[in-house]
C-alpha cells in the first residue's frame, strides 16, 4: 500500500488549504493527518505542511511495503530505513541516461528522519506509539557551548537537551548560491518583466519566497519619503509583514517584521513590472504585488508552484541549478562579500538568532585563492 500526500480545502475557511495523508483508495490516514494538523496548528507554511506530509507519506508506504506496524517497527527496522533512503535509487526526472540513477543526499535523508522521529514521538501523547520506542529515538546530550545571550540557567540545567539517535552524518553540501554573472543571464533569460522584477528584488533584498510572493502594495513604500503613508522610514524601502489570510498561501516565516531598504535598480524593474501588469484588466483588483499574467486565473495571486516553475525553467534554460532559496543566500553572500557586518546581514535577513547566519557565510574560491596566495607570498 503507497501513502501520498493530498491538498484538502478546509471547510468554512476561506482560501485555506491544509495538506493530509491518503492511501491508494483515497482512505485518510487519521495519526499521520492528526500529526499535520498540529504542524499547521504551530502556523508552518502551506509549503512546510506539503514537505512534512511527504516524509510521512514515504515512512508510512516503506512500512507497510515490508508488513511493518508503523507505531512499532523496532529500532532496527528504523536504521534499515535510515540506510533504505540513501541507497534507494529516485524515480528518474526527465530524460535519464541509461543506467543512471539518482539518490538523495545525506542532508535530505536526514530531514526525513528527523520528521519521522517528531512524528513517532508525537505519538506518545496519543497513545498511538509507546514512550519505550520514543525513549530509543533520543539521548541526552551535554552542550558545551551556548548560543550568545543564552543562559545555561541554575546549575546548567539548559545545557542538558535530548538529541535525535537516528541521523545521517555526511557531508553538506550546503545551499548554493548565484554568481553575478548567473544572475545577470537569469535577468536576461525571464520571458517578461514581472519574473525579471521578481529575480531582481530577492536578490537586492534576500527575502525568502514566502516573503515575496506575500508582498502586498502597500508594502511597497519606493518614494523617498514615506510620511504621506504614515511611515518615518527614510528612503525607498520594503516592509516584510506575515499575513496567514493570503490568497495564495504564501507566509512569512518569522512573526516580526522588518523593513529592507532598497535601490533604484529595483524601482526601475517594478516600473517596468507595472506598466505591463496595467496591460491586463484583471490584475487591477489584486492588492497582491506578484499576480497571474499569462495563465487562468488571470489577476489571481501568484502561488509558490508558479515561482517553482520559473526557477526550473531558468535552470533549464541557463544550464545551473537554480531554486527560489538560493536568491537569499545570494543576496547575503554579496553584502558579507561588500564587508557588511554580521548584526546588519542578519536583520536584513530577519534572523532572530546571530548563529542563523551560519550557513549563508559561503566562502568564494576567489577569496580562498587570495588566502593562500597571500601566505605563499609572505612566505617567499
């Protein structure tokens, strides 16, 4: 039996979608949808409950295909299934060579597990799986270190945190970004001006497609000064706001908000988006800055499928990889590259913690040259 994901609409909410899991027969799976039911209830994105219900979806079908009981496999069951998804070739995408064959990534393994342990674990509470398994799916571990400004509380009581068992430890690979040279040819690539605006503002300001596709107008305040809107902040800028009522679902992922300055490249590329946007009549009562131009529904918000097909589209036709995240780790590595400081990337990125910034810190093979071309200097 194969469990898949389904999109259902929420019945008396308006454009409120919610994701489940179904087997063959279309039969609801109750334990693996109550579990996405509380995903959503924490206010994840549409999008975070669609990858959640997936991982679900695929531990479910690897029990059921071997007559495993879901709630009980045995811890040695789990680390056959750790090792199950790493070794196990994915369906071929597009036109394969023969005899090749592709396999996730360690990282992403990883992230299956890691949702499969919150989703066995939150079956304790309901009964569903027994705190014995859950005790095996976790261990204590003692943090050495601490995050800046966290307290290790009396007698280092936060040091002490339960960390998964089951993982896959290799190497990452890390999220890619953009050349200026990429960019520039994605620019040039886009079929009209609202995906060129699009590609120009994620890079200008590192926002998270989320963030973009949920921009409203009145967000967009690109007049020197802003007092006639009630806003004291000075210069063109943009407000990132989270909204869980758009239209297309789309969500900020952080609660706070925060404002980006921006330059007059990305004004020119958002006159040029409005002027072909007036072209069509249906767009006029969409408060929605990105909208539905050349496909039904016309008007209608853009939604996170159609930027998906754009990037892929760029890829295919730039010849790079090329997803809608990389624009943000694009924009952080050229303001880190310009000697921004860390505080600044950071709240421009909307990180509430300095230790997110992490894994933008990408290190270019030009700078690595010049390091060691500079010890072998001195050195000579």
């Amino acid at each position: 039996m194969k469990f898949h994901a389904e999109k259902v609409t929420l019945p008396g909410a308006v454009l409120a979608v919610a994701w489940v899991v179904v087997d063959e027969l279309y039969r609801m799976h109750v334990e693996a949808t109550t579990y996405l039911e509380s995903v959503r209830g924490r206010h994840c994105s549409v999008n975070t409950q669609r990858v959640y219900a997936s991982r679900v979806s695929l531990y479910l079908t690897w029990c059921d295909e071997r007559g495993l009981d879901w709630s009980s496999p045995g811890f040695e069951n789990l680390l056959r299934f750790r090792d199950w998804l790493i070794s196990e070739p994915l369906p071929p995408r597009g036109k394969q060579p023969p005899g090749h064959h592709r396999f996730r990534l360690d990282g992403s393994g990883d992230a299956v597990l890691g949702t499969m342990t919150e989703f066995l674990c939150f079956g304790v509470r309901h009964g569903w799986t027994t705190a014995e398994l859950a005790m095996t799916l976790s261990r204590p571990k003692h943090l050495k270190f601490l995050a800046p400004g966290q307290s290790a509380g009396e007698g280092g009581q936060f040091r002490e945190i339960q960390a998964r068992t089951l993982k896959l430890k290799g190497d990452d690979p890390g999220i890619e970004f953009f050349t200026a040279e990429q960019v520039d040819l994605m620019i040039r690539l886009a079929r009209n001006a609202r995906d060129r605006f699009l590609i120009v503002l994620m890079r200008a300001t590192g926002m998270r497609i989320g963030e973009t596709l949920g921009l409203r107008r009145e967000d967009l305040h690109l007049l020197p000064d802003s007092r006639a809107l009630d806003c004291f902040h000075s210069g063109p800028h943009i407000h990132v706001r989270r909204r869980e009522d758009n239209a297309n679902n789309a969500l900020a992922k952080s609660r706070k908000g925060r404002v980006i300055p921006v330059e007059s490249e990305v004004i020119d590329f958002y006159r040029d988006y409005q002027w072909e946007r007036e072209q069509v009549p249906q767009a006029a009562a969409c408060d929605m800055v990105f909208v539905n131009l050349f496909r039904a529904p016309l008007g209608r918000a853009m939604s996170y499928p159609n930027a998906k097909q754009l990037f892929d589209r760029l890829a295919k036709w730039a010849e790079i990889i090329a997803r809608p995240h990389m624009m943000r780790h694009t924009a952080a590595t050229e303001w880190l590259e310009a000697g921004v400081p860390d505080d600044v990337v950071s709240d421009l990125l909307g990180h509430l913690s300095p230790q997110s910034l992490r894994p933008y810190k990408h290190v270019k093979d030009r700078r690595k040259r010049e390091a060691v071309e500079r010890v072998a200097a001195a050195r000579r």
